[in-house]
C-alpha cells in the first residue's frame, strides 16, 4: 500500500458508521457494528498480502490454486479499544496470531505511558497490522508502532475506526512508511482530545463502561 490515508467510502461501512456514531445505539449494537465494520475495513487493508500457488484436487481435477504466502499475519490490538476490532480480522484470517500493547493517556500530558507489551515472535517476517477504533492525537499509535518497530516489525499497516487530522499528520511525521485505513477522516480534535464529530469513548461504548 503507498497511500498513507485510505478512506474506505463503501456504502456498507458509512451505513454501519453512522449506526455506531448515533448515541442511541446501545453496547450490545455498538459491539457488533464494529465487529462487522473491521471485516470489511480488514479486507481493504489485507488487498496486498502476497500469494503463491499449491497444488490441490477440485472435484473435476488437479490444479496450482493461489494461497497466502509466508508466515501468518499479526495482528496487534492497541489496548483496550483495539480489542473490539479483533473478532472482526480473526473472523476473515482465523490463523493470524495476536499481539497487545497497553497504553493510556495521561490526562494532564496527554501523552501514552505503556504498561503492557505482548507480540508474536518472527514479526520481522510477518506483515504486522496494529488496531484501535480511534486515531486521535496520534500519540499513543505513535508509541504503539515505536514498540512494534522494536520489536522488529517492518511491514505495519494501521487500522482504525476513526481519524482525527491531527492523529493523521502525527502518525506521518513519525512513521511515514506506516499506512493507515479507516472509515472516516473526521474534523477535528477538541480541547480533550476527542474526535469531532467522533462517536464519544469507544472503549466505554464497546464495554458499557463510564
């Protein structure tokens, strides 16, 4: 992928957006529009992933069949948001295995402090693809990314619900070869690091927590 912002603009997944944005939706509701809006945001951003062939018998006959190549993708929640979104890949790549980075934001500083760190080994050889519903400041998928990076990850993809202009310019300034897919490039941030328009927390919407 060379673009470093994809907007997926398919009507499905600005319908399934616009349920989740509406308070109204319920935590039961919310949870299964993100499941389902990160399968359909996971095939975009899986469009890449090289093939080769294997050789198998259909019903009529031999044939060289394509099939993903190399090791298994991993896959990274950024703590605990991301974790919503992970059903949604697992769901289309069962085999991908799993990694988390805990981060939270301090609210006076509003920069991430880590506080778990759990990844795959091999990443280097893996294509890597980092997940959390909000790309706000930046900062804390900047850390996240830093984390992968050394841990030796060199192909990351970043997947996220939501994009603030802010998080966008902030991720290309400190991994420009990191590309990122989302549903929606949103407003702005306010004065507490919220997306505008947004959908709220994320993380409380999905866990029905405040």
């Amino acid at each position: 992928m060379s673009e470093h912002l994809t907007v997926v603009d398919h009507p499905l997944v600005q319908h399934k957006l616009t349920l989740m944005r509406d308070k109204g939706t319920s935590t039961a509701g919310f949870r299964r529009l993100l499941r389902e809006i990160t399968q359909l945001l996971a095939y975009e951003i899986t469009r890449e992933m090289p093939l080769t062939t294997t050789t198998i018998d259909t019903p009529m006959e031999e044939m060289e069949a394509p099939i993903l190549a190399g090791k298994k993708l991993a896959l990274v929640s950024i703590l605990r948001a991301g974790n919503g979104m992970l059903d949604g890949v697992l769901e289309l790549i069962p085999s991908a295995r799993v990694g988390f980075v805990g981060l939270y934001r301090d609210e006076e500083t509003l920069q991430p402090v880590q506080y778990y760190f759990k990844a795959p080994e091999g990443l280097k050889d893996r294509l890597v693809i980092a997940v959390d519903p909000m790309l706000a400041t930046g900062n804390s998928s900047a850390a996240a990314i830093d984390l992968l990076k050394e841990a030796g990850a060199n192909n990351i993809r970043f997947l996220c619900l939501l994009a603030a202009p802010e998080g966008v310019a902030r991720m290309k300034e400190a991994h420009p070869d990191v590309p990122i897919v989302t549903a929606s490039l949103d407003r702005e941030l306010n004065e507490k690091g919220y997306i505008m328009p947004g959908l709220g927390d994320a993380g409380d919407r999905m866990f029905g927590t405040k």
